[in-house]
C-alpha cells in the first residue's frame, strides 16, 4: 500500500520538473525594438563583446552559472551557449540549458544593446571611426528554478558592463541589469522562455536610463544618416 500511495507524489514531481536529464536547448526571441525614424543623437560601433561570466562547480545558489560537468573543462564556445541549469523538484542540478548551436550569449547580448541604442536615437555602425565605440562584458546571463510544491518560479537575469571609448579620448563605463520572473507547472521551454522575455525588455529599459551615463558623443550630421539594416554586427 506505501508504494501505491506514492505514485501521485511521483506523478506531480515528473509533471513539475519535466526531462531534466541531458541537456535541453531552446533560442530566446529578442522582441523587435521601437522604431526610430531618424538616427539623430550620434552613430555607435560595437567594437566587441566578451562572456565574463563566472561558472562554479555545484554552487548553493542556483543563481550561481554551472553546468553538468567540470567547469575548468568547459571550452569557450560551449559556456557562450549555456543560459540555465535544470533542477529537481527538491532543488538538486540536473542537466544544462543551452542556445542553438547558431546562437550565442555573445550575440544575444549584443543584439539587446544595439537595439538599445538605436530605441535611445543612435545609429550603429559597423564602422570603427564612429563617433563612439563601445565594448560590451557580458556578466550575468542566466536563468534557474525555484520549487514550490505546486508550481515552479523561473527567474532569469542579464547583467553587461558597457565602456565607451569616444573619440576625443574619453572612456565611460555603465552596468546594464535586467531581471525576469515567471510562474509554471511545468519546467517547459516556453516557461524558461517566458522568464528571460521580461528579462530583456527590464535590460533595454535600464540601457536607455543609462545612456546619458555613457557619455555617448553626438555627430552633426548624424540625423542625415542612413540607420544600419537591423542585424546584429558580427
């Protein structure tokens, strides 16, 4: 009678957690930016972006990146396309979270400042003698679980430190921090999703409150400018 009484507890913890063994991989949608007509307040080249992240091996804190395995094995490219670690319904790590294999950190990352800056009224160039050249250091960018005993909370976090190297010699500096939380039954894709979504819109919200921060030199004729065609620069 015990092991028949168990069957429901079984049943709600498999319907919670979901596959969490092996690695799960889905894309995280960047929602399209507001348009702006005219590109009016400078242009921007993103010069580079790097993954700064630091992942631990079995952290206490599920906030804490890590993933199934030795992190001092991890090469660069692999920890570029990791975002979350699956759990249990009692909390212990299972498998990774991981990008597609053509999506990365790096890229989201710079997908979510440049749409910034263009919401914000710049232009971004591929042009390294723009008026501005930013380097983006990606900090914080994950997301984990917290269980409840009838539903699970996603909460997902990004964090860039954005330096701009104007022309006339300055440097200024800016974190950037969005913040995402989400309920479900289910440890799904579209719940791990539906955490990051507000995520990204709290971090362009933040980036545009910080522009002034940055020190962002204006060009005179910037608003004669063409705006760049929307895709991210390589």
């Amino acid at each position: 009678m015990k092991s028949w009484s168990l069957i429901p507890i079984l049943a709600l913890v498999a319907l919670q957690t979901g596959c969490v063994v092996g690695r799960r991989t889905f894309d995280l949608p960047v929602p399209a930016a507001a348009v702006v007509p005219e590109a009016s307040r400078g242009s921007v080249h993103i010069a580079s972006v790097t993954d700064d992240r630091k992942f631990e091996n079995k952290p206490s804190d599920p906030s804490v990146p890590s993933i199934d395995g030795d992190v001092s094995k991890m090469s660069t490219a692999l920890k570029d396309h990791m975002i979350g670690r699956q759990r249990n319904t009692w909390g212990h790590a299972m498998g990774d979270i991981s990008l597609p294999p053509d999506e990365s950190v790096t890229r989201k990352a710079r997908v979510l400042v440049e749409q910034g800056l263009r919401s914000a009224g710049y232009r971004v160039t591929d042009d390294p003698k723009a008026a501005n050249s930013v380097a983006i250091s990606v900090n914080e960018f994950w997301a984990w679980t917290t269980p409840g005993f009838v539903s699970l909370t996603f909460e997902a976090k990004i964090g860039c430190a954005l330096t701009v190297h104007g022309t006339d010699g300055s440097t200024h500096t800016a974190m950037v921090r969005g913040y995402g939380k989400n309920s479900g039954q289910v440890g799904s894709d579209g719940n791990w999703q539906e955490a990051y979504a507000p995520a990204f819109a709290d971090f362009e919200k933040n980036l545009g409150s910080a522009v002034d921060q940055l020190g962002l030199a204006g060009t005179l004729h910037a608003a004669s400018s063409h705006p760049s065609s929307g895709e991210p620069s390589q």
